[in-house]
C-alpha cells in the first residue's frame, strides 16, 4: 500500500522483495504494476482511496504518462515481447495503449476530478497512435479491442467498467453523433 501500487506475493504471503514496477514477467503476465495497478474497474473510488487519495492517484497517472518507456524483461532473458516493444514505440511513457489492459487508464483523471486531462490525452491517443495507413495502428486488435477504444473515444464517452452501463467522458471529435442499435 506504501507505493501505490500492485506487488506481487509470495506463497507465505510476503511481498516481493525485489519489487520492480517496470517488470512485465514475474507476477505479472503482459504488462507491469503501472498498468494493473489501475484494474480495479468496478470500483474506481475505492481504487483512488487505496493509491492515497486524488492528488496522489493523479500524479501517479502523469508519471505513467512521461515515465520513460522502459521494460523490465529480466525473467524473460531481456527478449522483449511485443507489447512492450509496442509501448516503447508509442511514446506515450508507461501508458501501453496497444496493450488492452491500459486502456482505460486515460479515463481515470476524470474520475479524480480532472476532466480535461482525460479530455486532451484520450485526444492525444486518437492523434498520435491512430492513422489511415497501412502501419496506422497502434498494437494488437484482440478481438476489436482497439478499434472500439477508439470508435467509443470518437463519441466522447468510454465504457470504463463495461457491465455498470455508466461512461466516462471523453472528448468528443463530432458535434453530434447518432447511435442506432438493432433492437431500434
């Protein structure tokens, strides 16, 4: 609780020693603690309250956002997966767009009452990591994952935590937009 972030335990329920948030093996599979310490979808109140509050929660996204873009591998005999290599790419820090896990977590700032930093990164994203060309696309798809990052971010809202049927705000890139569902 003391860093803020997801650690891993041992079976005798000590945490990690060696603790490295960067690390992408280990404890965690695909990503690092900076990405799933923010999956506590369901209840992102209570995941604010467990990081130290809103100014800390706060922080803690803009580090992930200008950390630099660096991926422990060490248990992976430093081969980097495609994912982190991705993430590398981007620019974007520790925020692993193409990594679904990390998707969400531009959203996040509204929900510590800072709207418009959610609003001009979730408009970074759809500029920089999002183009009409061949390499246009900013990681894996898995199952239109990304696509519907984005799709969703074009409206101006996102489904944080999808089975709550509540959306976050976003910036929107049209001034009105229609939805027309098959049931009508």
């Amino acid at each position: 609780r003391s860093r803020g972030l997801v650690v891993g335990r041992g079976r005798d329920g000590s945490f990690d020693p060696d603790f490295n948030p960067f690390r992408w093996d280990g404890d965690l599979v695909e990503g690092n603690s900076y990405h799933y310490s923010f999956a506590a979808l369901h209840d992102i109140p209570g995941l604010i309250e467990a990081m130290g509050g809103r100014e800390k929660f706060v922080a803690t996204l803009d580090f992930i956002l200008s950390a630099p873009p660096v991926a422990d591998m060490t248990w992976f005999d430093g081969n980097v997966i495609h994912e982190a290599l991705e993430m590398q790419v981007m620019g974007f820090g520790q925020y692993a767009h193409g990594n679904q896990p990390s998707q969400h977590q531009l959203y996040l700032y509204g929900y510590a009452g800072k709207l418009g930093r959610t609003q001009h990164w979730v408009r970074e994203a759809m500029n920089r990591l999002y183009a009409p060309t061949p390499d246009g696309y900013c990681g894996d798809e898995d199952n239109g994952q990304t696509s519907a990052w984005y799709v969703w971010s074009a409206l101006g809202l996102y489904p944080v935590c999808p089975v709550s049927g509540e959306y976050a705000l976003g910036a929107p890139l049209f001034p009105k937009a229609t939805v027309t569902f098959p049931s009508g």
